[in-house]
C-alpha cells in the first residue's frame, strides 16, 4: 500500500470569499468532485474546535501530535527547513535580512525585508558567519540564506533558553528592539542568550552596512540588507518519528521551508523539486510527477502546496480561485492519472482557513477528502467546506495523516 | 463586530417528552427555525461525548475552559454570583436556610428549603454575620442570602481547604451532618476548615433559632428558618479572563446566581435586569432589550435563561416547550428584530438535556445555532436536536464562545 497526504494551505474560506460562496466552492474542482464522489468528506479542527491555527501548529496536529505537548516555536522549523542540522541544546530562530538606519544611538527599521533582496545574500550570510562573538564564550551560531530576504539564525552552546523576547519591531520607522530574558523566564539562560543576540545583531550591522553586497544595492537605489532580524525562538522539539511510531518511511515535497522542517522534525525525507516556490508561481505538474516518483521509493508522501495562503493573505479571492482550480488541473489530475488507486491512499485538506476578507487565519474546520480502497463512499459528489459539512466522516480535530496511514492498516494498536 | 450567546439552561430534550419528539422540536419556534435556514447548525457535547455535565462545569466549557482543569466546586461560583469578593485562599460554599428540630443531641433537618422563606432572610443573614468564631483563631466568614432559602458562605483566613464533606443529608428527618475533612484529603487544613464550619452552623442555630423573624414564622405556622446547610465547597479557580485571552470585553445576563458567578470568574462585566428572575415567570423581553442595549458598550454579550431547566427538573413538558416558544417569540424576535446583522454573530445552544422522564441532567449532545456574515449557511431549515444532527457543523466538544469570538476575528492565534 501507498499513502499520499496533501495540505493545501489556507484552503478553507468564507461565505464572504464570493458572493456567498467561499473560494474553493467557487472553484471548478472536477477532479477534486470525482475523488469526493469516489470517496467520503469530513470536517477537520486542525487542531481543535474554536483554535485558530499557525501553520506550524496546524501542521504537527495534522500530522498526529499535540502541540500543546511538542510545539516550542517556528524557529526549529525553519532551521530544518533549510538544511541546517539542529541539536538538543540549540535555539532556532526565523531569522530575515532588514534595512536599518543610524538615528542617534538607535538602528530604526526603514524596510523590515531589506527590499525582499533577490541575490547576494548568500555572500552576506558568509560575512556574517565569519563574526568572532566574544560577550558570551562557550556559544557558537549559524546563520544561513534561504529565499529572498529570508533565512535561520541557530545558536550553540551551553545554559542557553528559547525564552527571549525578538528584535523584529513588525512595524517600519521603529527602532529595532533590544533582546530580553522572557518576563516570565527571566532566569541566566535567558539572560545569556539575550545577550549573544545582542551582540550577534550589533556585529551583523557593523560587518553589513559596508559590504560590496549593499554598497551596490545603495549604488543602485535598494535598500541596503544591512541588519537582521530575529523572531520564533524555539528549541528541539521532542517529537517520535513516524517512522518509530507506524514503522514506515516517509517523504515531503514542499517549497516552503517551514513546511519541510515540520515534517523533518516528524522524520520525514525531503526531496527537491525544481520549480516548487512555494508561491503562486509554483509548478504545481512538477509536484504531482515527484509525488508519484517519491512513492516508488516510499511508504508515504505529503506534500504540501503553499499558493492558496499567499493569496489568502492578500486578500485576493480570483488568485486564490484560480490557482485552487490549478491545483485540481496541474496537481491532482496528473496525480490521480499517474497512481493506482487499488494499493493507494490519499488525503487531501488544509491547514487552516485564510479568508479573503480577514486576510490571516480564522479557527473554522476545514474540509478534507479520504479516497482509496478502504474508504466507505459518502453521498458527497463536489469538495467543499459545506458538502464536506454534510460528509460521511462527520468532524474531529487534527490526525489526518495517522488516519490516512490507519487505511493502509500500517497503524500500531494501542491496547491488546 | 458584535458577540452574542444566549444559552438556555437544560434546553436539550429526549423524544420520551413529547410523543416522540423532544420539547424542542415540538415547540413552535418560527424565529429560530427561520436563523437555522440563514445559518448553520451543529451539535456540542457540552464537556465531552457521553460526559452528563453539570452547570457550572459545562458553562465553564462551552465558554472554552477545560472544566477538568480549572473546577474547584459551584460554591465559588455561588459566592460571584450574588456579588461578594472572592479572594486567593477562600473557601467558598453554595449555602441556604434550613429547618431542624432538635431530637437528642441531635439536629434533624425538617426542611431542606425552611419553606422556601421569601422574606426576612436578609435580617435573618445580618444576624449571622454578628457571630464571632473562636474555635479557630485567624478565620472570618461572610454569609449572604440571595433568593428565597438560597445563599452562599465564605470562609478567609490563612491555612484553609476546599476538601470538606457537606452537612446536608440531602433528606428530611435525617440529622445534618458533621462537616470533616474529605477522607483523601485529610490534613491539617481540612480538618481546621471542618471545625470553623462545625462551629459556624452550631452558633447558627443558636442565633437563627429565637430570631424574631423566625418566631413570627413559627407564629404564622410555617418552617423556622433556623439552620444553614452548605455544600460546594471550592476555592479560587484560576481562570484566564476572556479579555486577557482575546482582547475583548464581555458582559453578562443572567438571573441565576450560579451563571453570573462562572461569567465574572471568566471576567464579564454583569448586567441587573428588573424581571430576570431565573425561574419561568422570567421577563425575557426585558433581557432581549438588555441585551442589545449591552451590545452598544461591550465586544459581546452572554445571555443566560434559566426557565428551560426549572421546567425539565419539575418534569413538565407542557411548561418547558410553552417556555422555548417564549424564548422563540419574547426574546429571540425583539433580539433580531433590534441587532445589525451585518456586524453581528449570534450563537444558541443549551449546557446540557434535561428531558422530562428523568428530570435531571443527561449526558446528550445539544442542538448549537451560529448566525452571522461569516457564517456558512448549511442546508438545515428548523432548530431542534435532530435537525442539528444533520447540520453543517457536525458536532464536537464544548468551546462554542472561543468559536463565536473566531467569527468576528477576535481569536488569538496558537503558534505561528
């Protein structure tokens, strides 16, 4: 047996998307209505009744875990997410290339993503990893490029605690904040890994300001990526594999970096697929032909797509209309062609709501499909949050993937 | 955005109340049935599936607490609700009047309710509260009568515990009895909080037993109000306010005590309406109009309406579905007819069944109504048990104000 597990993030919507319709209802989703027709519908909490998710959160509890119980921050994720190697003992943080300027002793942020820089930051991230920190000795750091103006900051080292608060002011015209001990854990740990963000920041700035890199940036009238902001600090998460818990291996594809480094935190192998952004722009047919290459090689595959959120999030119900109406042409159609559906699973949901009109996530459950072999039919023929509403599965919170290994009878039993 | 939830005590029903159908659904409720077809309907185990919830344990869930983690005993609630100050380290006690007559050493209580006294309690409390302990040094306590025989005790001092046995014998011609430390929780602090309480209802006989209030009531034939029986027993639950956890302010309406007391000790503001009285004879346009005038200074208003449960634990299936079509008519028309639909979200459901046959709470799942711009419309057309067994909603477990918060985007978000 074979296991696909899709996340569409942001999928869910409001009857306020258009014109008392939500966008995914509003759709047209032929293949995703013959999967609903061929199989049966729920409603999912992602992670509880009335629990407005992150996509962090939502994704652990999809998977099978609590995240009242696992979840100490997105920093980790991202971290992972990008390739770094993350040990007991370290703290992560989101971590972005800004633009600052010196108004008398403070650093105000002008551009909180340094212009969404689009090259160089690589070479800044390698000025920056070459810092000697010298306040607190015994800590070593990391920080590394990803997309635009983003990457992760990890620090190593001894008596270190996740429990700072952020430097990242979320508005432009502020000074940049100073990093402090967490008011409820203001304990030396805290206090020493405050200050080895402190001065990891203030050196950032002193080796950044005057770098090739932005000097041509000013030359050429961007603004420069001169400081860095840090956010989401977390430490290792304790978190069992899949692979420990249901004896099976699992790949993921995604393009964007929180998503994978969820599911290598959960065990999971991420494969590569040139074209998967995480954007709208994302080659949704390049997703679909690794999905089906992945499974020859493992039990399992999730991959998640990321489009449906942006456009959430920009409050834009055509993009989001029409790339969902994509994702059902370029993904599951290739998808569904390719698989054989007597020894497959699939799952299909999201991770949480993002309705046009909020523009952020909304605690409504969302809609999610079961199809293959072992899945008892429902009278539901279109996808949908209102037909997954009068869905054969009913409603429950989270565990989507433990289900979908659950058809392929591959779940461990608790009790005798 | 507005916030309203109205829920109706006991509303759910069993089809053993009206030839075979419940109270409910033999109602005729035209305003309700015309808000399920413009919104949607689901069903709410109030604490949990297969969970008989009390009241104060399931308002505490459906307001989206887990009552296993925050409930110490009503007797805290009780104390709230009729407006006295409960601090850290006070026990509290639901508390009423009490007739006994003393056979041999012993107290034998005639009536559990003093005939359910309607005037001179409150002499009959000031009189009490004259009283000064001196068993045990270092404990005051404040008693204070509310409606009829109903009251509530309050214990401060250093070193006190909620773990008690009560002195109700819950029967008539039996002895009260002796308050003692709960068998698993015998230490110190109970056992000292037994005493105070020995000595408070032994002294309070001796004070209530001459009263001249009870003299003219024995004169007038009926039951000396000369005893005081408590039960509850709890202290200070550490309940997050709903403000601290969204931001938004709320205020109550209820006449029940016990509902105001579990709203305050959630942070609601409370609102006095003349004619809420918390029995059938309440003035529900009056709490309808309260309501909405409510509206105009709070984020949201909790309204609470009692009559349904009175008439479900007197087994009168002809008051409690007159009753629901009073709600129908009294309150929910003035209500809708008086709030901005286009800004306001509106949910209805009930703390738990309270069917005719057996006259106490059951276990069931209630009927739950959303209404409002951000609410699917699902296919339900009339509200009672079983349409919101097909409602669009599904069911799930307590949470319903987190969920009527998330509708108007008031929602903190988990993770990131």
């Amino acid at each position: 047996m074979k296991g696909i597990l899709v996340i569409a993030d942001g999928l869910g919507g409001r009857p306020t998307d258009v014109d008392g319709r939500t966008c995914l209802e509003a759709a047209e989703t032929p293949v995703l209505d013959e999967l609903a027709r061929l199989g049966a519908l729920g409603l999912v909490d992602p992670i509880g009744p009335g629990v407005r998710p992150g996509s962090d959160t939502a994704h652990l509890s999809l998977l099978g875990y609590d995240p009242y119980a696992v979840y100490t921050g997105r920093g980790v994720f991202e971290c992972l997410g990008i390739g770094m190697v993350v040990r007991e003992g370290d703290v992560c943080f989101r971590a972005n290339f800004a633009s600052v300027e010196a108004r008398g002793s403070e650093l105000v942020v002008t551009d909180r993503r340094a212009g969404r820089i689009e090259s160089g930051q690589h070479e800044l991230a390698e000025a920056l990893n070459a810092i000697d920190l010298e306040s607190v000795p015994g800590v070593s750091f990391e920080f590394r490029a990803s997309t635009q103006h983003r990457g992760a900051l990890l620090l190593r080292g001894d008596g270190l605690s996740r429990h700072v608060t952020e430097n990242d002011p979320h508005a432009t015209g502020k000074p940049a904040s100073r990093f402090a001990a967490e008011v409820d854990h203001d304990d030396e740990a805290a206090r020493r890994t405050a200050a080895v963000l402190n001065e990891f920041v203030e050196r950032a700035y002193e080796t950044l300001r005057d770098h090739p890199v932005n000097l041509r940036r000013i030359e050429d009238g961007k603004p420069s990526a001169n400081f860095v902001l840090a956010r989401g600090a977390a430490d290792c998460p304790h978190i069992e594999s899949i692979e420990s818990l249901y004896g099976v291996r699992g790949a993921v594809i995604a393009g964007g970096a929180l998503y994978r480094g969820v599911a290598l935190a959960c065990g999971m192998v991420p494969i590569d697929v040139a074209g998967a952004t995480g954007g709208l722009d994302t080659d949704l047919r390049a997703k679909a032909a690794a999905t089906l290459v992945a499974l020859e090689s493992f039990d399992y595959v999730f991959t998640h797509i990321k489009g449906t959120d942006n456009a959430g999030h920009d409050q834009d119900a055509a993009a989001k209309t029409t790339f969902i109406e994509r994702i059902d042409r370029e993904f599951f159609g290739p998808l569904i062609e390719g698989l054989d559906a007597s020894v497959t699973h699939l799952a299909f949901t999201g991770d949480h709501t993002t309705p046009i009109d909020f523009g952020d996530h909304t605690h409504e459950p969302v809609p999610v499909l079961f199809f293959g072999p072992n899945v008892a039919r429902d009278e539901t023929a279109a996808f949908g949050e209102r037909e997954a509403g009068r869905g054969g599965l009913g409603r429950w919170s989270g565990r989507v993937l433990p289900m979908l290994l659950g058809y392929n009878n591959w779940s461990p039993k608790f009790g005798s």
